[in-house]
C-alpha cells in the first residue's frame, strides 16, 4: 500500500462570520488555527481513495461535487465515489454551508480562498512521490459524548415536550474507530467519534474538541505523526458541558475544550495500543443518491418572519423542491474495513445501524460528508418531536419538514452503497 498526506493552514481572516448558534456575523479572534488534511491511498492494485477533512462545520453539495469532478479530471482512475469530503462539524469556524444569516453567512471571498487551498492540497498529495504505508485498523470506546434529547412525559407517561438538555440516561454511540497508515518516519491517525463540537460559544475562531485531540495525537509520539478527525453520526449528540446541576448544557471555555480533547487522545493512544490489527489493502468504493422528500408540514417554534430566512426559504423552494438530497458513499479499506459516509447531520442510532449493516469487524461511519443540506431525524424523532425534528429545519431554510418513512430510505441506500461494492 502507498499514501501521501498534506495538511493546510484554512484559517479565516478574523471579522469572518462564524457558522453555528445564533450570533452576529462576525469573528474578534483566533483561540486555535482550522486546517484543512487530505489522504491518498493507493492500494497497487488499482484501487485509489482519497480522504479530506476539514476544520468547518460542513460543506454545501454542489461545492464538494464541483471539486470531486474536479479532482476526477486531474486523475480519472478516481470517480467522484472515490473521493470524501469530510468536516469535523466545529460550530466556531467560517460559514461554508447554507443558513439563514443569523447563525452564519457565507463569505465570497473565503470561498474562493478555500477552494484553492484545497486544489492547491490536491495538486500537491497527487503529484507527490507515494510512500510504503501499513494499514492497521482498531475499535476504541469512548464516553464524552452525551445525549442531548431530554424527553419530558406528562402524569400519563405521554410526551409532553423535548428539550435540548443533557440526557445521561439516553443512548450514545461510544465506538472509536480507528484507521492507521504506518509509513518508515511517519505515521497517519484517522479517527471516528460521534459527538458534536459545541463547546464554545462566542466569536472566537476554533477547530472546538477535534482539533484539541488532533493536536495532543500530533505530540504524543516521537515519530511525525498526522492525526485526522472524522466526524460521527452526532446530530442528537453533544459534549457534557453542564451547568453544576446538570440540568442544561452551558458556554464552554478554553479549559473545557483541552479536557474533552485530551478525552478524545487519551482513548484513541488506548487503542493503539492494546487494538489495532493489521489489514491488507484492497479498495473499491460505491455511491448512491437519494432525496427524502418533504411532508405539508411546516417547522413550527422560531419566527420565520426575517427576509434572510425568506431567501433560504426560495433557494431551497427553488433548488431542492422536492426535499432533502442525500448521498451515501461507501468504501472497502479490506475485507474488514468498511467506511461509510452520510451527506447531513445524522441521528447516532442511524449511524449505529450503518455501521452493523457493514458486516465488517472495524466499520466507520462519517456524517457531514459530500454535503450538509440539514438534519435527518430517524422516524422515532420525527414521532417525538424537538429540535432535531421541527426546529433544526429552520436554519438550514427548509419549507417543510421531513416525511416519515426516513429510516426506511437511508437503510435501502446503505444497503444498496454496500451492494455495490461487491
């Protein structure tokens, strides 16, 4: 097997809108730099992938096919089902997805500054000599992340409300895998975890817990060690920063951001240790393209009055009429490695289900990959209600919501993805 990595400084220029939470558009500092990575690997039998991950809290689908046709035409031994875009979902980096204004506007200028950093990555990791690598691949645990679907019933044990308030009871998806390179002076660590990264509030720019992690995997070795994050099915999940009584979750701080980073490193540095086994390279890889369609249903719960939602709104009415367009990709690392990615912000238990779907002993499932059009709740939380379901359709300027029948849809094209491997 050979590789090549790059990794690249995307941080914005401070004053750049920040994407995430309900603030106004505009950065004051930088607490950490964002940096964009980007993996090949070849495994000389044909077979070539390539992986990008990103500090941003997504990315739009036509930008990412745009430069996966791209990319393509540089290298046509690499369809566009070759090729993943990746973000780590932080909530304090540049808006590079499409929201109502007041939870981040995309800037022109960063864009455009974005896309040649990651033509420039390209260029270089596909012109670069390949090195020998090792793949290992290895199943971690780890328990940061919280569930964050408080369910209020009434004296009759009927649903009353849902609130976004920490659910120690609720279920997580504790899996850590994690993918190894090893090559004769480096090594490259790909990570997977569910949790979303919303420690921070403010107007900071920050990579969030990821890049905390990334930075302490960086330093725990003495070799040159890369260390890629890859987000989970973390839609329904959060970090545990909790006011005293652990009753709502609260503004994070510098302090929380290392500690749940180091959370992170420390498992990832157990897994290496005691979990990884060693895998023999043999890529193929898959796509398909689906839409969820809409229900008559319109989000209810936050004031849809401003004109920056009503231009959401009509790009949406405009472009995606019908509802959601998703995407699921599929790769074989070997005969036991899978990775799966998702376009959206994916529910845990769908993403738990993607991963047993894989059949594989060391499956990896990434959400927030080839496209963020919004959330995707599973039917049970269509059902329940809450943010995931009603409101969280708001920001991203959907008309309506979705239509039942969600879970149904993603398991027929996971299933149809993994199919196509074969």
């Amino acid at each position: 097997m050979k590789y090549a990595h790059s990794m690249t400084c995307i941080t914005p220029l401070v004053g750049t809108g920040l994407a995430g939470y309900a603030r106004e558009n505009t950065s004051h500092g930088i607490y950490d730099d964002l940096y964009l990575q980007a993996l090949l690997l070849d495994d000389e039998k044909g077979g070539i992938l390539i992986l990008i991950s990103a500090d941003l809290a997504g990315f739009e689908k036509e930008f990412a096919d745009r430069l996966r046709r791209w990319i393509s035409k540089k290298k046509p031994e690499l369809s566009m089902a070759s090729i993943i875009f990746s973000a780590t979902h932080t909530h304090c980096g540049p808006a590079t997805i499409r929201l109502i204004d007041s939870v981040g506007k995309m800037n022109p200028d960063y864009m455009s500054f974005l896309e040649k950093r990651i033509k420039e990555t390209i260029t270089k990791i596909l012109s670069s000599e390949l090195k020998k690598g090792v793949l290992f691949a290895g199943i971690g645990r780890c328990t940061l992340g919280m569930n964050r679907r408080f369910i209020v019933r009434d004296k009759d044990g009927q649903i009353s409300d849902v609130l976004m308030s920490p659910n120690p009871n609720g279920s997580v998806d504790h899996s850590l895998p994690v993918l190894q390179v090893k090559g004769k002076d480096e090594e490259i660590i790909v990570l997977n975890y569910a949790c979303h990264p919303t420690t921070r509030g403010g107007y900071n720019i920050s990579g969030d817990y990821p890049a905390a992690a990334a930075r302490v995997i960086r330093a725990s070795s003495y070799k040159t060690r890369h260390a890629m994050f890859l987000q989970g099915a973390a839609a329904d999940i959060r970090v545990p920063c909790m006011t005293e009584d652990g009753k709502s979750f609260r503004v994070g701080d510098s302090n929380d951001v290392l500690e749940y980073g180091n959370i992170i490193a420390k498992s990832v540095e157990t897994t290496l240790k005691n979990k990884m086994k060693k895998i023999t390279a043999s890529f193929a890889s898959s796509r398909s393209s689906f839409v969820l369609p809409y229900s008559d249903q319109k989000p209810t719960g936050i004031d849809t009055a401003s004109d920056d939602y009503h231009k959401t709104v009509s790009y949406r009415a405009h472009n995606e009429r019908h509802g959601m367009e998703m995407e699921v990709t599929a790769w074989q690392i070997s005969k036991d490695c899978v990775v799966l990615a998702m376009s959206g912000e994916i529910c845990h238990v769908s993403g738990k289900l993607a991963k047993k779907m894989s059949g594989t002993r060391f499956p990896f499932f990434i959400a927030y990959a080839n496209g963020l059009p919004g959330y995707i709740p599973t039917d049970k939380i269509l059902e329940e209600g809450g943010y995931e379901a009603d409101q969280s359709m708001i920001p991203f300027g959907h008309p309506f919501l979705l239509k039942s029948g969600i879970d149904d849809m993603l398991e027929l094209n996971i299933r149809k993805a993994l199919d196509l491997l074969k």
